[in-house]
C-alpha cells in the first residue's frame, strides 16, 4: 500500500502495473488488534484496494498460486461463484478459474503466515490472528461464550472454562489483544454481564521469559505490572503443547511440569513463517541459477524467514526482475560460508593449511567491507594479537587475493549483480570479547591457536549466523514501499544494470527506527523510542493514538 501512495500518478504512467490480491482491501494490522472488541473500529484500519491503484494501477482481486520465474509469468486463481448465492465464505465451492499474468518487474508482498509450530490441535481449535475476519471471528466468539454462561441451565464449573479467555504469544500481536480484552470486560462486559463477572479469567502465555522481548527490558516489565493490575493473568516461561476442545495444556521451562487451563476461547499469535507461495518462489529461482550462480543457489537454500533481498530489494538470483518488501523479504548481508574456500585461501599466505591468529586478524581486516560481520572479530584481534601497522603488505596482499577470488565467482553470476561487492543494509548480532574468546576456543579443536581448514570452515558458519534480518514490522514494510516508489520513479525496466544505475542514485535502502509501540488496555500503552528509552502509561497511550 506505501508504494502505490507513494508512487505518483506520473510515474505509474511509465509502467501497465497490475496488482493482485485476495483481498480487496489493505489492512493496517499494527492495530487490528485493537479491532477484537471495538477499540478501534474496522473501517479505521481497512482502505479499499481500488482507492490505492486509481489512476495507477489495474486491481484483479485472485490469490497468486505459483511464479514461474525462468518464463515470468504469474499464475492466480479465484473460486467459482458459490450455488448459494447468499454464500460469502466460499467454503463450500467447488472449482476456480485461473490465469496467467507475465511480467517484466515483479514486486512481491505477500506477507507471511502463522506458525503453529506443529502444535497438536492449534488448528482445529485457536483462532489465528492475521486478518480483519479473524478479528471478526473472535469477538463473534467471545460474545458467544458470555451468552452461553448466561444460561440458565449453565453450572458455575461450565461458566469458569467458558469465561476463561487465553492468548497465547507474548509479542504485541498478544499483548494487544489482551489488552483490547481487558477493556471490554472493564467497559462493556461489566454493565452488559455483571452477573458473570466474577467468572471471567484471562490468560496470556509466553514461551519467552518476558512480555514483549524485543522492547527493553524496562518496556517488559512495565507492561506485565500494568496487566498484573488489570488481573490479566501472565504465564511467562511456557510453551503450549496442546490445545484440545476445551483445554490448553502447556510446559512451564523451568520445571518441565504440564499445566492445564480450561478455555472457552483461545487465541494464536505466536510467531509467523514463511509463506508457502515464497517457498515456490525460492525453488523456481534455485532451478533458474543452476548452472549459473552456485553462490545464487547456495543463498536461497539457506533457511530464512523469507526471501533473500540484497540492499536495493532485489531478489537474489531475479537478476533486477523481481523485488521483495515486507516480511516476505529478508534484507541481509552475503554469507561467509559460500566463500570459505576463497577465504582460507586468501588468509593462509605462509601457505602451511592453517591460520594463525595474526594471519586471521589480517584476513578479517582485509574482507570487513565485503562482510561487516567479521569486524568485531578483527578488532577482537587486533587487541589481542600483537598490533600490525595500518600499511602492513601482508594485509594488502591478502585484500588484492580477496577481491579477485571475488571477481572470479561474480563473473560466473553472468546477468545477476554484484552483490557481494554491495553494502546491504542490515543488522549484525553484536557481540562481547568474552564471546568472540569462548567462540574461538570451541572451533580451535586441538588449542594450538591456529585454525586448519575445517575449524576455519566452523568458525564461519558461527559469525554467519550473528546475521540479523530487520523485524518483521509494518514500520519497515512502509519504508521499503517508499523506496521502491523512488526507484520505479527513476526508471526500471526489470534489468540488473537498470536497477543498478537507479539504485546509485537513490543509494541503498536503509531503515530508520522510530521507535516500538504496544497497547496495554485502558488508555495506557508502552512507547520504546530509540533515544529517549522506555515510557509507559497514560502519557505513553496518548502518544499511541497520536503515533498510529
């Protein structure tokens, strides 16, 4: 949606853009949350499709069911209209039509999905939380369970587990919908359903040890004091193994003991996963690098949330015809790993098949500006190693190895860019001297500080894995949409050195953090800025509303 606000009118000109969704509609999900029991109203959240690509684009509303990328083409399909003309879910249709669409330039957005995590019964039981009709869903839900404990005929065993209310995730997603919970017992349910009101119970479970982990720890600890006063129960430290028709059984971490909670609705926000059609996505690009790229292949077989997107959002091994945003992408440095061989070679210059640690230190000093993850590890070395000048002949000569090892391997890319030669703009796990010392006496096998070519190999996979993707929010999927809105409007036309010579200009996509936002019921929220730290409370809810 940031893209087709951000691209002007004039721009879109430039190109016939199609968008395709299953949806008609976009949804602003950082507060569909607030959408459960009405403290945000749906249409606040939801901006129809055909509003976003007027003037600029042609909308078909058809789910994307395959890329074929060595042919560019698109396959998407819909359901047939129901027999039952009253019939809106399309459940119960039977056949679809489909089509194709080619493309020159493919934007990808699909998003991700939920992850159950192979939990038993999670699918037969809870209720995702990825769409304004799941929101819908649950309110229908609850509602349904207070009429059912106002029966008559309903014991107060029956009325406890049918007003037990469980969220399980203690991410925002989670703490959010807990949290709009909470308001409505406290506004609504309590003039609505007094008589029920001492049977009402809601539970919020984590598999982590604090509420909302990626905030600061004074964020956390605010959040789960301020849920505590709202009776809002909180179960850190637990990791469900089984959601049945009327329990959720989970293990407490500390103890491994199993803890049952009866439940009338449960509600599943523990994470996501990469689309299945990006899992397509990745094997039609393997098949389209083989014999091309192995660095290409080697990339998209690594395991990653979503698809590999170097610092420009061009899919690895697309060759410029195929961008990724949102948590469809990951957006990362190149790995080490596939260089290993170039690597050792480049480093080991006395030639005896092992690594010194002085031969080391030169090595990572030398391929920093190739791959910024090996830098605390230089200058780890460089403390503790005995200090060589700036000029040293070793280091040059290691760096002049290094790039035309690289210069061999990218040649075989062919069409596809360079994009080990690129900063890319994403985050690297930082870590102590400690750290970096335990790290290199576990892959020293035999401790006499030096490295032969398997503990080199070793010690590679370990720094690759300090590689960190942005977060999976929509504050990066915007930002990735303006930039590409920039890009298009500098000319594309779905070729590397096209996107190449654009993204000169415009220069890598880089993301600014303006901050972490959570809603915790009551007009309080808590607001994790970047400079100024931790704030919670009414003060932080204000903020909230002005924010979002």
């Amino acid at each position: 949606a940031t893209f087709m606000t951000a691209l002007s009118k004039e721009d879109a000109q430039k190109y016939n853009i199609t968008l395709v969704s299953p949806r008609n509609h976009f949804l602003y999900t950082p507060l569909l949350p607030c959408c459960v029991m009405g403290s945000v109203e749906e249409r606040n959240v939801l901006t129809p499709m055909r509003q976003l690509t007027k003037g600029k684009a042609t909308f078909i509303e058809a789910k994307c069911e395959a890329i074929d990328t060595v042919n560019q083409t698109v396959r998407c399909g819909r359901q047939l209209v129901p027999q039952s003309r009253a019939d809106m879910s399309g459940d119960q249709v039977e056949g679809k039509v489909t089509f194709d669409l080619d493309y020159d330039i493919l934007l990808y957005a699909v998003g991700a999905q939920t992850n159950d995590f192979n939990c038993p019964g999670v699918k037969e039981h809870a209720f995702f939380f990825k769409e304004i009709s799941d929101a819908r869903k649950v309110r229908e839900k609850i509602i349904d369970m207070f009429e059912r404990a106002s029966l008559p005929t309903t014991t107060p065993e029956e009325r406890d587990a049918l007003l037990s209310f469980v969220v399980v995730g203690g991410g925002p997603t989670g703490v959010e919908v807990a949290a709009d919970l909470a308001d409505f017992v406290a506004d609504d349910a309590v003039e609505l359903y007094p008589h029920l009101m001492d049977y009402i119970k809601i539970s919020l479970i984590d598999v982590g040890e604090r509420l909302l982990s990626t905030y600061s720890e004074d964020v956390s600890e605010a959040s789960k004091n301020v849920f505590e006063s709202k009776s809002i129960e909180v179960l850190s430290g637990c990791r469900v193994v089984e959601i049945t028709s009327d329990e959720v059984r989970m293990k407490q971490k500390a103890d491994d003991k199993v803890k049952i909670l009866k439940y009338g609705c449960a509600v599943w926000a523990a994470g996501i996963k990469e689309n299945q059609l990006t899992s397509q996505l990745k094997e039609s690009l393997i098949q389209k690098n083989m014999g091309v790229s192995d660095l290409n292949v080697t990339s998209l077989r690594a395991p990653t949330r979503g698809i590999v997107v170097d610092e420009n959002l061009q899919v690895r091994g697309s060759a410029g015809s195929i961008m990724a945003i949102g948590d469809a992408a990951t957006v990362r440095h190149d790995r080490t790993l596939p260089f290993v061989e170039e690597l050792f070679a480049a480093g080991d210059v006395d030639k005896s098949g092992e690594l010194d640690m002085g031969e080391l230190r030169n090595l990572f000093k030398a391929a920093s500006e190739q791959f910024p993850q090996l830098e605390a590890y230089a200058r780890y070395l460089e403390e503790t190693c005995k200090p060589d000048t700036s000029d040293d002949p070793r280091t040059a000569a290691i760096a002049q190895l290094f790039a035309k090892a690289l210069d061999r391997e990218q040649n075989a890319f062919k069409a596809a860019v360079r994009l080990t030669n690129e900063r890319v703009g994403s985050r690297t796990v930082q870590k102590s001297s400690e750290a970096i010392a335990q790290e290199l006496a576990e892959v020293d096998a035999n401790s006499n500080m030096q490295l032969d070519f398997e503990e080199f190999k070793d010690l590679l996979s370990r720094i690759d894995l300090n590689l960190q993707a942005f977060p999976p929010t929509a504050q990066v999927a915007a930002q990735q949409g303006k930039y590409l809105a920039d890009l298009f409007a500098k000319g594309l036309d779905g070729k590397a050195e096209t996107l190449e010579a654009a993204a000169q200009n415009a220069g890598p996509f880089t993301y600014f953090h303006k901050g972490s936002l959570a809603y915790l019921g009551d007009g309080e929220a808590a607001f994790d800025l970047p400079v100024l730290g931790a704030l919670t409370g009414k003060l932080a809810g204000v903020a909230w509303k002005l924010y979002e």
